[in-house]
C-alpha cells in the first residue's frame, strides 16, 4: 500500500509525495523534499499530524513498524543507504548500505524486507542482523514486492519472472522457498497480502483481472474483472482488515472495491448486460469456450469511487471506524480522500472529506524543527549494546498483537517537545 517519489520504486511518482499506511492501516507516513511525516488516523475520519522530521532530507521511501516509534527511511542524497530511527527521540538507531538502489521496504514485527532491483535482503527486526539474501532475482526494476503483516505467516511475495504473471513466496521466518503462484499471462503490477497472510492479491500488467490466492496451496479463491473497456496500470491492491473487501486502485480516476465471497445466491439476479451475460452463461454452463466461461464468471466490483482529481499516482486502504467501514485513498499530490462505503452494492462511495496531508511545492520550505535527543550522523558508529537498547525502546511501544481500536489514544501517542525531553 505504498507509492513513491523521484525514484523507481514501488508507485513512483516523480516530483511527488511519497505516501504509504502503516500495517494496520491506522496511521500514514509521508515523504517530501524535506523529510518524512507521520500522520494519525482519527475516529472521526481526520488526520492529525504526530511528527516531521524536518531533516531537509529528500525522503523517497519511509515506513512506519504498525503504532511503534520505529521508523526506516530512505532519501534521494543516499538511495543505497537504508536508515533505522527512533522518531520520538530522534535518534538514529543504526543504518545499512547496499550494492545498488532501495526499492522498496517492507515491516513486520518479525522482519524488516530490503528490495533491490535483484535482490532481496531479509533483516531480524529485533536487532536489525541481515539474517539471509535472496540473490539474482529476476529483474524487478519498479522493486515490486509484499510482506505479510502476520508473524505467523510471515511470507514475502516477489516477482518470478519479468516476462509473466508468476510469483514467489518465501517464509522469512525459516528462511526458506515456500512455493510458486502461476498468477498471470503478462507481468505482475501489484502483489498484497491480507491481514492474517494467508491470502495473496494480485493484478498484471495488462490491468483487467484480480486474482486472489490461499497460501501456501497455491488455490485461486477468487478473480474479479475490474474493467472490460480498457487496460489500465494497477497502482495498489489493499485488503481490508476483516479480509472480506479487496480495494484496487489504477491510473484512472476509479478506485473499485470487490467484496471477496460476493457470487450471488442461486436464482439471485445480477444488473447490467454483464450480469444477463453470466446467467446465460450459467444456464448454457458446457456449451461455451472455456475463456469465455472464465471471463463471464468473474466477480464484479461491488462499490466504486471517483477521484475529484487524476493524474497522481494513488494507494487505498479500507478501515473500520466506529461508524462505519471507510475507503481511503492517499495520493502522490499530498492529498488523502476518506469515502463512506455504501450500504447496497453497485453504489457510488460518497467522499466525506478531503485532506491536504503536504504540498509538493510547500514542504522544502517548512521551518526546521529541533529535538533534544542527540542525532547520530548517516554515518556515526553503533555498538551492539546501544543499538539493541534503542531498538528495543522504539518496539515496546508497539501494541500487543490483535485488534486495533482507533478511539484509543495509547496506539498515538503525544509527540513530547523538547523541553520535555530535557526533563
């Protein structure tokens, strides 16, 4: 659920902002010409702003580990160099380099994933240790590549080949191959994992089919047609926490949202042409081609919403707030959408609000911010002992395992001043 700017990685979008959700989808993290950002999602479908860095750093990639303090950041200066701080003390625990350019970062409360343009580096969260390297990947330039949220199945998803659809997934826990997705005819374009990672998403090249895989059988549970008209470029594919609604956004102004299980009932009818095209389908089962079969069964998407302005590159995310489920979409312009999803499906999501997050011209002007907490250079030593005490200082924070409930202010806690630090 991320997308990036002024580099090749994941989503890139040149001369824009770099805007990624946390884990759990209850926070956001932004990347401008002058640092990075970390944004709060409220109860009440507002943001609030917890920290900027104002480090005058351009920040291409960042991610934030679920509600911790643990922050990994790349910048434009250092693309090979992977920094590791302590946002609220402000501090830097440690940082790597690597042979070529960062692509992608991925977190987990078990591993920390490094994507290259051909390799991928597999990191122990608790003390940062390169814990194994998975070499000569086929070329991954868009450094295209999933992490599972869930420890429990902590698998990495990454591209096979660059020529078609297929997909590796790798346990980064016992550091192993697990198996081999054969999703698509044409290039992937986007890979996600549902919260409880067992489910795979994906999306090709070619735009127009969604498939959603079990892992590690290799199963095809569902595929969705987002569209029939044109090929479209998917940007990201975002499941929501419950698993029940897969979110997909492109460069067209539509963000769809499919609802995984949505078949429907026997003798239930289905709207439009399409819908007529698939009950005959079903009633003369046998006597079609097998694609035209395959086409006409594929879910449909159940909600759709329309983007006020195209042109800029966008990632989604579907919450839960006390209200109701929300559809959220951030793009590369600094601006974050929150829709209401609707109640029937087939409906248009209504836009609630719309938030200014950063302006891509505004932010190298920012005034800088100063933090008591002695900031380690790029390149300042660390002993083992000091970093696996930040380390773990920025990780306690992090909430225990389960549900998450946005009306708690524990998961966001206050950013403290500096004269608090000093005390």
């Amino acid at each position: 659920m991320s997308l990036g700017a002024g580099q090749s990685a994941e989503g890139t979008n040149a001369g824009g902002i770099f805007v990624q959700f946390n884990q759990d989808c209850t926070s956001l993290v932004a990347g401008s010409s002058n640092g990075y950002h970390l944004f709060a999602l409220t109860p009440d479908d507002g943001v609030e702003e917890i920290y900027a860095s104002r480090s005058g750093q351009d920040t291409c990639l960042v991610d934030r580990l679920f509600s911790s303090s643990l922050v990994a950041i790349v910048t434009v200066q250092a693309p090979r160099k992977l920094i590791v701080c302590h946002y609220k003390k402000g501090t830097e625990i440690c940082n790597y380099s690597y042979s070529n350019t960062i692509l992608a970062v991925k977190l987990n409360r078990s591993r920390l994933i490094v994507c290259l343009e051909e390799s991928l580096h597999i990191h122990n969260i608790r003390d940062m240790k390169i814990l194994h390297t998975i070499r000569d990947t086929p070329p991954n330039p868009r450094g295209l590549c999933a992490l599972s949220p869930c420890v429990d199945n902590c698998y990495v998803a990454y591209p096979g080949s660059s020529a078609v659809g297929e997909v590796q997934i790798f346990d980064a826990v016992h550091l192993n191959a697990k198996c081999v997705i054969s999703a698509h005819d044409s290039g992937l374009a986007a890979l996600a994992w549902s919260q409880c990672g067992r489910r795979l998403a994906t999306a090709s090249e070619r735009g127009t089919v969604i498939r959603v895989f079990a892992v590690p059988t290799r199963e095809r549970l569902y595929e969705f047609r987002r569209g029939v008209k044109r090929c479209v470029a998917i940007a990201c594919l975002a499941f929501s926490a419950c698993g029940a609604l897969l979110a997909a956004t492109s460069n067209t102004e539509t963000v769809h949202v499919f609802r995984l299980g949505a078949a429907p009932a026997p003798g239930e009818a289905e709207d439009g042409w399409l819908g007529w095209l698939a009950s005959a389908a079903r009633a003369g089962a046998g006597l079609l081609p097998a694609h035209v079969q395959d086409v006409l069964a594929q879910g449909r998407a159940v909600a759709a919403a329309r983007l006020p302005v195209t042109g800029h590159r966008a990632v989604a995310a579907i919450t839960s707030s006390p209200r109701a489920p929300r559809l959220l979409v951030a793009t590369s312009a600094g601006v974050l959408y929150v829709y209401a999803l609707p109640a029937e499906d087939g409906a248009d999501c209504a836009l609630l609000h719309e938030h200014q997050l950063l302006r891509p011209d505004a932010t190298a002007a920012a005034a800088p911010r100063c933090y008591a907490g002695a900031v380690r250079g790029p390149d300042a030593p660390h002993t083992e002992s000091a970093r696996a005490e930040q380390l773990g200082a920025a990780l306690e924070s992090s909430p225990p395992r389960g549900p998450f409930d946005l009306r708690d202010h524990k998961h966001f806690p206050p950013m403290r001043g500096a004269d608090d630090d000093a005390q």
